[in-house]
C-alpha cells in the first residue's frame, strides 16, 4: 500500500509475533471484513505442528515466515508510532494515517539489559540463541545472568564451551522449576542416562512444601559435569555487583567472586513495548510490570483499542491461570483477543474462553518434554496449606502435583509421563482426591480406573 493514501480498515492489528499473527488468523475466521495486519518486520513467526496434549494443553513450533506467505492478509510493513483514540486513526513512521474501527496491539516486549555496552547480549526469541550461538563460535567463556526460561535454553544448548551462571536462588530455572526437579536435572547432567530405574515417591505437607524444601540443600558453586564440552559453574544466591572490558569482560559478583568471560548473556527478562504516543489527550493504563492493561475482553482502558501477548497485563484473576509471558499465552490471548474484538464489532455476547480457566505450558528443558498445569509451583497459594505429591524416576520422569484442601491445584510432569490429561481433569473438576492420595502416583495402579 502506498503512503500517503487514507487506508480505512474495520479490523487492524500491530505486530507480526504469535500473538499478532494468531489474532488476524481467528479474525480472518470470524468475519469476511477487512483485516489489515501492521508489522514493523517482514519475517513475521507462525505457529505449525500444534499438538493438544489435553483439551487445553498445547505443544507446538514456531517459524519465521515472510509476510508474503501469510495467505489473504492485508499487511503493510511499517512502525505504529502513534493512535488517536478518538478518532480511531493510527499514525506510522512512514508518514500513513489509518482509520481503525477495532485495533489490537501486539506489539510484544523488548530483553532488559544489565548494561547496554556490546559485551552484554540480550535475546528475543529462540532463533536469536541460533544466532548467538553462530557468534558464540570464537568464545571460550561466557557468563549468563537470570534463572529463567532463556538462561535455561542457553545453558542446555551452548556447547563447547564454559559456562558461569549467576542466578538470584537457590536452585536453577526458577520461574518454572523447584529445587527438586532442578536436583533432577543436575542429576541426569551430571551422571548422564542413570541406569538404575529407581522410582521414589515422597509426600509432602505444610512448611515442607517451600522453596528447597523438595530436594537435598543446594550448595554454592555446584557444577553440572562435563557434558556436550561444555562446563557450567553455577553461582547461587548472588548477581552482579560490576561489568568491565579491558583485554576480556571482567565480571564482580556481590558474594566476591570475580570472573573474566568473552562477553555477559543477560537474560534478566522482558520490557513490554507499550509506549505509545496518544494523539487525542487521553492516556492508555499501564500496570506495574509496564505492560498495557487489559480487562477480561483483552480491551484496554482506550475502547476499541485491545492488546495481546507480552505487550500486555491483564488485570483479572483466574483460580488455576496466571499470565507468563510465553508463546503459549502470546497464541491464547491473539486469537481470544480476536474473538472479543469481533463479538463487540457486531455486538455479540461474550464468554471469555475456556483456556483461561487453567494455566498451560508445554515446552523442554535439557531434553525433557515439561508439561506445567494450573499453580504447578503453588503460586499465590499459602504453602502452609499445600501439599505435595511427588514421584522421581531418575533420569526418567519427575512428577509433582500440587494439592489444597484434598484437591489438585497444580502439577509439574517432566519427561513422558502420560498423566497430563488425568492432572488436567482433576484441576478443572476439583474432586476430592482425599482417599486416594496413597494411590495417585503409584505406577502400579491404574488411576484412571477410578475415574471411568
Ligand atoms: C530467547 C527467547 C526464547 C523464548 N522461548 C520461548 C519458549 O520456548 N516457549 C515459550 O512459550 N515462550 C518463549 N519465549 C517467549 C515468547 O517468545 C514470547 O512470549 C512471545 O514471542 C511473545 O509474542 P508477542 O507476539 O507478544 O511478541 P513478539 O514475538 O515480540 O512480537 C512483537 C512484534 O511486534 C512488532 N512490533 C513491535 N513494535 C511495533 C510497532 N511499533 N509497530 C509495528 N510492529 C511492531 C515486532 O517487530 C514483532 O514482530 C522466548 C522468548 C525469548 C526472548
Ligand atoms: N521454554 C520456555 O518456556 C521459555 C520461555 N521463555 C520466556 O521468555 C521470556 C523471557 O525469558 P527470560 O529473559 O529468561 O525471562 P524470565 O522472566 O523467564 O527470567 C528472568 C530472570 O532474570 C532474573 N533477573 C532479572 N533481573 C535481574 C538482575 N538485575 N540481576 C540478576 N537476575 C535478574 C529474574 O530473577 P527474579 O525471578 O528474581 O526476578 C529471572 O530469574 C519469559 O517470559 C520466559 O518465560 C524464554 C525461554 C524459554
């Protein structure tokens, strides 16, 4: 589309990642009106090969597509860098003026950075650790900051290479693991394939349920073994107190250890991208963690303007989901945002979607499939009121259900454990699983036959 030119579209969305491109493929389900998609860059991300493990759970890929694939879509590769709420007109840095009648922005986060010198590196999605392992290539030592999902990733993946992980807790992946999963990870690292298959199953209840509570005390320092030529230390409990180049990167820690790496991987996190220049006087509500606030119709506090995936905070509550900024919720919330645009276009009742009612995550972490279901680290809850079922087969599976008052709230099942549909329908049911504790994870026993 040329600039210049007044473009009116009924539906326009911002953004070309999961989230804006699953919210113009529903659009283009719900209704034969134009949908015109903004996107700042050609190569936009695709989800292919979805598979539902549950009636909610999904695992699936992620590809970079040109914007020329995407079939019978308007697009129009340009920046929003403004939004007259009133008028309903969007204003971009190639001087086009757009009229909107539903808007929906997408348009996703940004890595926060410890230091912004060229020797800290931040990613922004998986294919930039395919990247940064292509300039990775001429390094000996790399030092990563952050014990989430990227470090994680990075840490697994990054070969041939030392590693220096510094991370704020007392084990690793904390945004997803507990000390007892981490444990059994560092296990299966260290010692490769266990062969004996020793199956243990643990019950814990009240104060036991917190933090490191679930494996033997970590220790400073612990190393994973030599694995793939790669060597991790891992720093606990500490961050970063100094950065510094001369000759190599000089990193300081606040428990005094110094390290000299190639360069810092800082994976500390996103910054939602909602600065946005409102044209009209008004202002659009942002939440503390920056990112634009949306209602349960996903529509911000600008009517007509709707926001999906990591751009966004919700600001409602739901008993088994909580927002994580991940693939898996950048698709839920596109395509539901979609939905909610579309049903208040033609002033249709809404119901807000079912994939709401239960937090959902499938993913990988050091090669194990991870299934996470509901409040699978007892979020929010009061750990004095939880407890715990765990069974480990080493190497194998980990298996962890959360429980309240008798019921199942959460789960953490890594590796093929083939309880995902079982944990689901007991989170989303609530029955009482009070009788049955003893026999829940006990693999001789059938569990489904109880609930046939
Ligand atoms: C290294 C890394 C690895 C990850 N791995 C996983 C994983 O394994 N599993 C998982 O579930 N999640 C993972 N995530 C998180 C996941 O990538 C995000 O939650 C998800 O991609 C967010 O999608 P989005 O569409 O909201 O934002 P984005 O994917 O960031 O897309 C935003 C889009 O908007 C465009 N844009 C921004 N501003 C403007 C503007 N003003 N005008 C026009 N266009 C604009 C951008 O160019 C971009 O195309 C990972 C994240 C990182 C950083
Ligand atoms: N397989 C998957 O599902 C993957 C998901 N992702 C997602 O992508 C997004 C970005 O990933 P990522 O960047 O790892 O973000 P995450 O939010 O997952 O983790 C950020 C980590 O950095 C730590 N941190 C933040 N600031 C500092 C600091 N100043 N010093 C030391 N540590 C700090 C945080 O600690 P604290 O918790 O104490 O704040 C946390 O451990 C996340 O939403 C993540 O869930 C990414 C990769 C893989």
């Amino acid at each position: 589309m040329s600039q210049n030119q007044q473009i009116d579209s009924t539906y326009v969305v911002i953004g070309g990642g999961i989230a804006g491109i699953s919210c113009v493929e529903a659009l283009k389900l719900y209704t034969t009106e134009p949908v015109l998609l903004i996107s700042e860059s050609p190569i936009v991300k695709v989800v292919t090969d979805i598979k539902f493990y549950t009636k909610i759970a999904a695992g699936f890929k992620v590809e970079d597509r040109n914007l020329q694939c995407i079939e019978n879509t308007e697009y129009i590769i340009d920046k929003i860098i403004a939004v007259n709420s009133i008028e309903h007109i969007i204003y971009t840095a190639n001087h086009r003026e757009i009229k909107y009648k539903k808007l929906c922005l997408c348009t996703g986060a940004t890595p926060k950075l410890l230091d912004d010198k060229d020797y800290v590196i931040g990613l922004r999605d998986t294919h930039s650790v395919e990247y940064f392992q292509s300039i990775v290539g001429t390094a000996n030592k790399v030092l990563i900051v952050g014990n989430g999902g990227i470090a994680t990733d990075l840490v697994y993946k990054l070969n041939g290479i030392e590693i220096i992980w510094v991370i704020r807790d007392e084990h690793i992946s904390s945004h997803f693991l507990d000390a007892g999963s981490a444990e059994f990870f560092s296990n299966y690292l260290n010692t490769q394939q266990s062969s004996d298959k020793v199956i243990k199953r643990f019950r814990y209840s009240g104060e036991r349920t917190s933090g490191a509570a679930l494996g033997p005390d970590w220790h400073c320092g612990a190393m994973f073994g030599n694995h793939d030529g790669k060597n991790v230390i891992i720093e606990y409990k500490t961050e970063i107190k100094s950065i510094s180049k001369s000759d190599s990167v000089r990193v300081e820690l606040t428990n005094g250890k110094v390290y000299e790496c190639d360069f810092v991987v800082s994976a500390t996190g996103v910054t939602p991208n909602s600065n946005l220049d409102i044209r009209d006087g008004s202002s659009v509500d942002i939440a503390s963690d920056g990112g634009i606030k949306v209602d349960w119709k996903m529509e911000t506090s600008l009517s007509d303007i709707f926001a999906a995936g990591d751009v966004c905070t919700v600001d409602w509550t739901s008993e088994h989901w909580f927002q994580m900024r991940l693939w898996t919720q950048a698709r839920q919330m596109g395509m539901y945002a979609a939905k909610c645009m579309h049903s208040k276009h033609i002033n249709e009742t809404l119901l807000q979607d079912f994939c709401f009612e239960l937090f959902t995550h499938v993913t990988s972490f050091f090669g194990f499939k991870v299934i996470l279901l509901g409040l699978y680290n007892a979020q929010g809850l009061d750990k004095k009121e939880c407890e715990l079922l765990v069974r480990v087969t080493n190497g194998q599976e980990y298996i962890k259900l959360v429980l309240q008052n008798g019921r199942v709230v959460g789960a953490m099942l890594i590796g093929d454990t083939d309880l995902e549909e079982m944990c689901e329908n007991l989170i989303l049911n609530q029955i009482d699983v009070t009788n049955l504790m003893d026999d829940l994870l006990d693999p001789n026993i059938d569990i489904e036959d109880y609930f046939d």
